[in-house]
C-alpha cells in the first residue's frame, strides 16, 4: 500500500486507467522496438517470425493495443484493470481483423487472476490470458539498463514497481460467498483506486451469479441461454439501436425471445458498482433484478412504462412489490415505493443489511430469475 502511494505512476495514470497501460506500452514499443519484440516474443510464446515491418498502434478500431503489418493484424492486446476479460466481447474483437490475421496473437492483459467465469473464457482458445505482474517481470527482464536510456530508466523501473504492486494489492479482490455483501476494503478511495475495486468486484458476483445459473439451464437449442456481460435492454428489445441485430448475433442469441435467455452484466451507476439481469418476458419488456449499493430491486424496463402503470398486469404488480421472489429475510416486502428512471425503468427495492452474505444475494436473484421463467406468466 506505501509502495503504491510513494509511485508518480499512481497519480500520473488517472487512477490505472488502461489508456495509460495502453500508452506505456505503445511508448515501449515505439522507442525500444527489438525489447518490445523479444517481451512479447517470450511472454505470448510467439513462434511465428515478426515482420520487418510492424508497427504498433493505440485505440485502433476500438482495440486497445495491436501490432500490424500491411493492414493485417500481428499481435492484438485487451487491457483488463478496471474489469474483467469478457468472452463476448473477445469474440467480438477476433472479427475487427477477420480474414486478415494470418496467425494472430490475441492477449489479455488482467489485474485479477483465478476469477469466476475464467473457464468461460478459457473456452475461447484464441486469447491468452496473462498478468500484469507476469507483465512487469517480463519487462525488467527484456529491458535492462544496458538497452534502455539513462533518463529512461526510472520510469520503467517505476512503472514495473507499480505494476506489481497494484497486482499485489488485487489478490485481495477476490470475492467471498460467506462475507457480508457489504463489505468495503479500506484506503481504496484515498489511491484512487475504489471504482477499479467496485468494478473488478461486481463482475466477479456477476460470473459467479452466471455460474451457478448455467448448469441448471435446460438448452432448447445449441444457443447459450445465460448471456454473460450484456443486459443492453435496447439491444434485447430491439429498440432504437440500428446494429441491435449484428450485436445480439455476436452474443449467440439472434431472436431474443421472450424466457429464453437471461442477460447478466455488471458496471457502475454515480459512483457505486451494479450487478443485473434482466430476463425479456415479452417483445417490448423486460424484467429486472438489480443490485446496487445496498438496494435489492425489482424493475421492470419498457418504452414510457412509467405513464403506462395503471396498465400493468397483476402478475407484473405482484413481481414488482416483491409479492414473488426477492430476499427471504424481507418478509416479501419492498422497502421503497416505486421509483424511475427517465420514464422506461420503474423499481422497487429491498434494503440489504449487513447480516446478508454474498452468498445470500447471489441466491436471491438466481431463485428470482428461476421464478420469473417457471411462471411465464408476465405478458
């Protein structure tokens, strides 16, 4: 913890945004081209023979870092320190060069090691997944002082320290069923470093919630029917989004139709990480099962639903005022009245306490998921 508040790197990088990652990298590759090559040679265990001719670019096409040659792509780097790697997205990212790969190598450069859903991605083979510790050692080891100019020096010996000290820090991220939900780690805000936290920690519930989903989850087709990592209701719904049927294709879910797929996510809202799903129960509606902060919600999502509510059918009311699911210890009781947002999102919410488990709310919003596809009820 000292060692990160004495680094100019931690303050200099905006807090460990990945365009800083990107950009040191994209720094190392420019000035130093033949260490750049021997450490991404040795780390991705690259056979293949680089050519002369490479050039390294940033954000390019929406990609955080590749190397490419005669606008085919050579090497394609994802920086994962505020998040966690999502297949989905990977996937998506394999066609931005398709056909003009030529024996790509894709990585994945995370903070976090051994998170929930990692088998998931483990099942996309193009994409090595490395580390950011494995990262600095490579870099100490590829870039000694005698290849590296004086004035240079320091801030490589700092960026690896920082590094390092940063992928220390995140081993102590990693998620616990049996503490309280609540639970916060201390110091966090004072680095900078409390959304990375809140981020890397509501995706891990969000795995772990797809996790525990998927194995009970009777296909009806070789689509998957819990989708991790996008809960867009404009895409699920279709609605106002031109590309909705390019990107629900790249999910494995081209009809999104009513009960047949959950779409699970997680990010944060003013400050404060969220986990959903969100279950489509008709063409235009979905229904919502959302945690933030210490609110339990019941939602539902639908085109002006806030002007429709006198409309709404009992089985939608009941699901609405906890009258079917939400925490077990609440007596089935919302703690709020209905609220909005905008005019396309109502909700009601249970309080969580201290006494609720991680644990606890993972089982709640899988029982609520379970009990929203068992009635089918919703139209």
């Amino acid at each position: 913890m000292n060692e990160l508040k004495a680094s100019p790197m931690l303050y200099l990088s905006g807090g460990s945004k990945e365009l800083f990652h990107s950009n040191f990298l994209y720094w190392l590759g420019v000035n130093y081209r033949d260490a750049f090559q021997e450490l991404m040679t040795k780390m991705c265990h690259i056979n293949a023979s680089w050519p002369e001719d490479w050039t390294i670019r940033r954000e390019h096409k929406h990609l955080d870092l590749c190397v490419t040659y005669k606008e085919c792509a050579f090497i394609i780097i994802e920086n994962k320190v505020k998040s966690l790697p999502d297949l989905m997205q990977l996937r998506r990212y394999e066609q931005v060069y398709a056909n003009r790969d030529r024996g790509c190598t894709y990585v994945v450069l995370s903070l976090v090691k051994d998170f929930h859903g990692q088998k998931y991605l483990n099942e996309n083979t193009r994409w090595q997944l490395h580390h950011y510790d494995e990262l600095a050692q490579m870099i100490r080891d590829c870039c000694p002082d005698s290849v590296v100019c004086l004035e240079h020096r320091p801030y490589i010996r700092d960026y690896c320290q920082y590094i390092s000290s940063l992928s220390m820090l995140a081993e102590g991220w990693k998620i616990d069923e049996q503490e309280s939900f609540l639970s916060q780690h201390d110091n966090l805000r004072e680095l900078r470093l409390n959304d990375i936290y809140e981020k890397v920690r509501y995706a891990q519930i969000a795995a772990l919630l797809a996790e525990q989903l998927k194995p009970r989850m009777v296909n009806d087709s070789d689509e998957e029917r819990v989708i991790l990592g996008m809960s867009n209701t404009d895409v699920i719904l279709r609605r106002g989004r031109e590309d909705a049927d390019e990107i629900l294709s790249f999910y494995g879910c081209p009809e999104a139709k009513p009960f047949q797929q959950v779409f699970i996510s997680s990010g944060m809202s003013h400050g404060v990480g969220l986990v959903e799903a969100k279950v489509k129960i008709a063409d235009d509606c979905c229904f919502v099962i959302q945690v933030q902060g210490n609110h339990y919600c019941h939602a539902m999502e639908r085109e002006n639903i806030f002007e429709r509510t006198s409309k709404l059918t009992m089985q939608q009311i009941l699901f609405l005022n906890f009258g079917l699911g939400g925490l077990k210890d609440r007596l089935a009781k919302a703690d709020s009245g209905i609220c909005h947002y905008k005019t396309d999102f109502v909700y009601r919410w249970q309080k969580i306490l201290p006494s609720h488990s991680l644990g606890d709310i993972v089982d709640a919003m899988s029982a609520d998921i379970f009990e929203i596809l068992n009635k089918k009820g919703y139209e």
